[in-house]
C-alpha cells in the first residue's frame, strides 16, 4: 500500500539552507527585492525533488523571512519604497506558488492512491474482500476525515455499515434508506453549514463541521453510500469532495461487478425453483468428498430421494403448486441434516444429500 508521505532526505535540505544565505549576501550588496524569488525559483525544485510536503513549506517560510530580513537590514536610501514593494509582490507570489504547487502535488497522489485502488478492487473476489481494502484505503484517502461504507439491502430497504474509517468510529451501524438525503434524491448531498441545511438522520455524534454524502449507482442501480465528514477549519474541503466523488465512482463500479459475479455464480450452482445445489455443483461435490473421505480414511454417506407426485400436481393444479411443493420439499431437507451436509436437486423430482464424515 503507497504511503501519502515519506521519509525526506537531508542532502536536499542542506542544499536550500546553502543557497539561502549565499542569495541574503547577495540582497545585501543589492537590496532591490529581487533576489529572493530567484532563490525560490532555484530551490523549489529541490523541495519537489524530495517528494515531502513540509520542504516546500519550509521553502516559503524560509524566504519569506529572508524577504523580511533583507529589507530590515538594506540600508536606508531612495530606493527602499522600489524594495518593499518588490518584497511584497515577491512573498505574495511565492506563497501562491507554493499553495499551488502542494494542491498539484497532492492531486497527483490522490490520482496514484485512485489507481492503486483500481488494481485492488480488480483483485477482489468478494464485497468482504472490496470492503477490507476500502477499509485500508480510506485513512490514505482522507487522512484528516472520518468516513464509511454503506451496503443497501434491498429486501428490507435498509443500509448498513460494510467499512469504516478511523476503526474507531462508533456512529450507527444501519439506517433507513430515507435517513440519508442522497439515496432520497439519488444525487450527492453536502452541507458546508450544519446549523443551515437539513442534515441527514444517520450522522455520527459529535456532529461534524461539515459532510458529504454519495451514492453509489451502477447501471441504474443504487447499491450503496460513501459518507465522509470534514474536521473544522479544513482548508481543503472541495479538493476532498472532488477526491471523495472520484472514489465513489470507482467503488461503484468494483462493487456492482463483484454483485454481478456474485449472481451469475449463484446461477450456475443453484437450482432456481428450491435455491438447492444443482446437479452439476453436486456432482463436483461427490468427487471432491470421496476423494477427501479417501484420504482421510473417512466414510462419506449418500441419500438419493425420489419424490412422486410432481406430475400429478403440475397437471392438475399449475405449475406453480408444483414448484410450491418442491421448495417446501427442499426446506424441509434442509432442516433436517447438518450444516456440512450438501443438498441438491439432482434431478426432476430427485434430490441427493451428501454427508461428509458419516458413519451411520
């Protein structure tokens, strides 16, 4: 997993602090203003160069002071109104080139941590799996902000949490689907102000200073919610939104194709009038448990069921009574055995149970 940060080097460091005072001695022999954002320019470089946020801040504090500096200690002639105004125009400037450069760099990582995540959730099997990395992810994502993952079921029409972030995060764990303004709408929902907007019925306690919610739609389909809060006097709050509304897009997509999957997995193993094993699953299951029954020196028992009738109803009563009575026949042999034990429908009217590990 890329880190956001890393370990700066101390060669880049001492080459800044070298060149600042060779420029100081220069501004003193000509105090115009003029030689510090040549420093800047110079040394801004090595400061992007070393891949760590705090040189370029360190850059711009440092010539700012030496801005300041120079200007206390010229001496004091017509052309010091020429020199503060120079000076001035200079730390304006390098301060909106160094906010400029760290929202350039910080996009550029949160671009990086995007992709990475990309190749994650490719990897991914299952929704446990896409959650876990989410789970990982979204501390490096949003490092300053609390924020989860929320799964819709949409039998019961209600939301649960699949991924938080910090781990302590102890806010609800489900809500209903007309809680949260976003999955009303279906749009993203944010509110800068929270004695303004209505605000969502699923926030965590202490309320945040402000948040967004996303929705998570694939094909039509909303699946789930992103909702990440900012912390007070968060400097960049619409960077965050943006970032936060590029990853919702990415996790929708990984999650609506691993639901997908998911589904057509069910299908070619499940039979789609019981919710049984099919033929095929139970024949791969037979081979498989003799084989380990073989070699574990185990038994392995088989019961075959053919259950007569269903023709009789299918032309008497519906197809419908006759599909009634093979699910509540497939339920009731399901209650009976283990939990190890493997039930399916083999056939028409067939049914077979195997059962690892049996003696009797």
């Amino acid at each position: 997993m890329p880190e956001l940060t890393e370990q700066p080097s101390v060669w880049p460091r001492v080459a800044m602090v070298a060149m600042a005072a060779g420029v100081f001695l220069l501004d003193r022999v000509t105090p115009t203003g003029v030689a510090i954002p040549i420093l800047y320019a110079a040394v801004v470089p090595i400061a992007l160069w070393s891949r760590h946020d705090w040189d370029l801040l360190v850059v711009a504090i440092m010539c700012t002071a030496l801005t300041g500096l120079g200007f206390v200690f010229s001496p004091p002639d017509t052309a010091m109104r020429v020199a503060l105004a120079n000076r001035a125009i200079a730390v304006a400037a390098i301060w909106a080139a160094t906010i400029l450069a760290l929202q350039r760099r910080r996009s550029g990582k949160m671009g990086e941590l995007l992709n990475y995540l990309d190749v994650l959730l490719q990897g991914c099997l299952t929704t446990e799996e896409a959650c876990a990395v989410i789970s990982r992810v979204g501390p490096q994502l949003f490092p300053a902000e609390d924020g989860s993952l929320w799964a819709i079921h949409q039998s019961q029409k209600l939301v649960e949490a699949v991924a938080r972030w910090p781990t302590a995060n102890t806010g609800v764990r489900e809500f209903a689907m007309t809680a949260c303004y976003a999955l009303r709408s279906g749009r993203t929902y944010f509110v800068d102000d929270m004695q303004v907007g209505p605000l969502c019925n699923h926030l965590a306690t202490p309320l945040p200073a402000s948040y967004i919610c996303i929705p998570l739609i694939s094909r039509g389909e909303t699946i789930g919610l992103l909702h990440v809060s900012h912390p007070p006097r968060k400097l960049s709050v619409q960077i965050d939104r943006i970032l936060a509304t590029r990853a919702a897009g990415r996790i929708a997509l990984a999650l609506a194709n691993l639901k997908l999957r998911a589904e057509l997995h069910t299908l070619s193993v499940r039979d789609l009038v019981t919710g049984l094993f099919n033929r095929r699953y139970m024949e791969e299951s037979l081979e498989r448990e003799v084989h380990r029954a073989t070699r574990t020196q185990r038994q392995v028992g088989i019961i075959v069921l053919d259950l007569d009738g269903l023709q009789y109803l299918n032309e008497h009563f519906g197809r419908d009574a006759g599909d009634a009575w093979l699910r509540e026949a497939a339920r009731t042999l399901q209650q009976a055995v283990r939990g190890s034990d493997i039930v399916s429908r083999s056939g028409t009217e067939a049914f077979t149970i195997i059962m690892p590990d049996t003696t009797s």
